[in-house]
C-alpha cells in the first residue's frame, strides 16, 4: 500500500458536489451513507489524486484551500471560463467549488 494525504472537503449536496468536480476531471469511485437519508461521504479521484467530499458536520470546513497539479491547466481554464495567471512556479487558476472551497490549480513551469 502507497501512504498518501486525501484532503477532506465540506459539501452541502455530495451528489452536486461530485458534479462539479467531474467538470474537473474527477470520477466518483464510491458512496458512503450509515442509512438513507443520513449524510454522504463520497470519492472522487482524477488518475492518482483524491478527494473525500463529506456532508457530515464537523468533518471539514468550507472555504478550504487545495493545490491541484495538473499537466494542462489550458484545459482546466477553458472548461470553467476563468483565466489563466503566470506565477513564477507554474501556470495556475483559481476555481471556487459549489461549498466555497477554493481549488489552485497548475501546470508547472519548466
């Protein structure tokens, strides 16, 4: 098993969250609930990056901050309409999820 970090996201609506970050290129991988009605913990993964997204209270807070690395942020930028800014470090958008959470996302710079 490789160790690894997955960040935990605040969500209101897990299915609109999944949504949006499907637009991200992020698939669903499963779905979590103790029983109907009760609040989802979902997966999302986009090659070997994850997130939890969590409506439980209490699991995470809204208006996070996550850096996404990605090899084409041309592409990241074109689907969400934002534009793209050049830090020194890499080619980077700002994306505000459904919940508030901000997503930095880069293409490196060679």
């Amino acid at each position: 098993m490789d160790e690894e970090a997955i960040p935990i996201l605040r969500v209101a609506d897990a299915a609109a969250a999944v949504a949006w970050y499907e637009r991200l290129g992020f698939a669903k991988q499963w779905e979590h609930r103790f029983e109907p009605g009760l609040p989802a913990f979902v997966e999302v993964a986009r090659g070997g990056v994850r997130l939890f997204l969590s409506e439980h209270t209490g699991d995470a807070r809204p208006g996070t901050l996550v850096y996404l690395r990605v090899r084409d942020v041309e592409a990241v930028a074109t689907e969400f309409g934002v534009p793209v800014t050049d830090a020194p470090w890499a080619r980077e958008v700002e994306l505000r999820d459904p919940d508030g959470n901000r997503l930095r996302v880069g293409t490196p710079t060679e």
